[in-house]
C-alpha cells in the first residue's frame, strides 16, 4: 500500500512497458474507489495486476501511479526469484526440517517447459525441477512445491503415505489451495505434478516424476 505525495513533474518514473516487462504481466486493470481518499496499492491476479486507486486522481496521476505500482511490485518479485543454487539449498534445508529419512536431492532447478505442472521429479537420478511458473509467489508456495517433489524421493507415487510426508509441512492445504486458485483464475491446465511410473518422460522428453 502506497500514500500518495506530491511529485514533480520532471522526475523519472519506470516505463509501462519496462515495468510490464519485469513482472511478465499479462493487462493491467485499474480500479477506482470512491472510498479510498489517498492510499494506492496493487496486486497480482492469475496474470492481471490490479491497480486500486482513489477515484478523484487525474489520468496523468494515475498513470504516473500505476508506473510505480508496477515497479513496486516488479522489485517485490524480484526478491522472491531465487537461483538454481538457492533453490538447492532451500531444498536441503526443507528436506532436514521436514524429510529428514530423506536423502538430498542431486540438483534442483527451475525449468521452462512444463506447460501442465508445477513442479516434477525423477526418483531414478533425484532430480527436481520447478516449473518457471512459480518465479514470483511467495515463498511458502515455493516451499510446498519443493517439498511435494522431495516427498516423491522416498514415495514415488501419491500414496496415503506420500500426502502424510507432504502434509509435514505447516502450510502445504494453504498452498495447495494458492496454486488452484491461481491456475483457475489464468485458465491453466496445472497440476501439481502426474503420478506415473519412476523415471517415465513427457511428451517433450523432458523427466517426469513417480
């Protein structure tokens, strides 16, 4: 949430285009309320950010608002993008608080070709990949998506004991609940990952998980 204060004219504010750019942004909506005095805030919305402003600013002041908005909201995403590296050792991380029969996987990476699933893991080499999809959520969500893959290294298939391992982690309902709505919303045919036999491939070739 921002508090509106005077700007001059002259001061440089990030393009709608370069914003839009950084946060991969779908449209933006603006919404004006009538209730909202001086407050500005923005947030996302399946692949929409929604713009909420208060209804008395001018069209130059809410497309100055917006730019900022946009640019607030890019650096916020920006922190939550971590590395292939970072991934790794938050996974290690979750596995000793979370999985701790579990073995480390050998890598964790984001990838860009998994089109219908969050996340995939293949237990014959223990490799995970995140799809690029989740570059942006919050943390938590990130986490419950690791730990649903890890959960695959000592369950490969969605077994009761499988979702037992899963539901270790605080906030795995709520996550679950986050991705649903966030693929309902865009319209996306995602899952979180499929449940087929060990080391089995997609179309594309690339590993699937158990």
């Amino acid at each position: 949430m921002a508090n509106p204060a005077p700007r001059r004219r002259s001061e440089a504010h990030p393009s709608p285009v370069t914003a839009r750019a950084q946060i991969d942004v779908g449209q933006v909506e603006v919404r004006r309320s009538r209730r909202r005095r001086r407050t500005v805030s923005a947030y996302r919305d399946g692949d929409r950010v929604v713009v909420l402003l208060p209804a008395r600013m001018s069209k130059d002041e809410e497309r100055q608002w917006v730019d900022v908005m946009l640019e607030r909201l890019a650096a916020q995403e920006r922190r939550r993008r971590p590395s292939d590296a970072e991934l790794m050792s938050r996974a290690r991380l979750l596995c000793r608080r979370y999985l701790g029969e579990v073995e480390a996987p050998a890598s964790v990476r984001w990838v860009f070709n998994q089109g219908s699933r969050w996340g995939s893991c293949t237990p014959s080499d223990r490799t995970v990949r995140l799809s690029s999809r989740l570059r942006g959520m919050p943390t938590w969500v990130v986490d419950y998506v690791l730990v649903h893959e890890l959960a695959h290294l000592i369950e490969p298939g969605h077994t009761p004991r499988f979702w037992e391992l899963v539901r270790r982690y605080p906030h795995a309902d709520r996550a679950r609940g986050y991705l649903e709505g966030v693929a309902a919303a865009a319209s996306l045919p995602l899952s979180e990952c499929d449940d087929e036999p060990d080391g089995a491939e997609t179309a594309d070739g690339s590993p699937r998980s158990g």
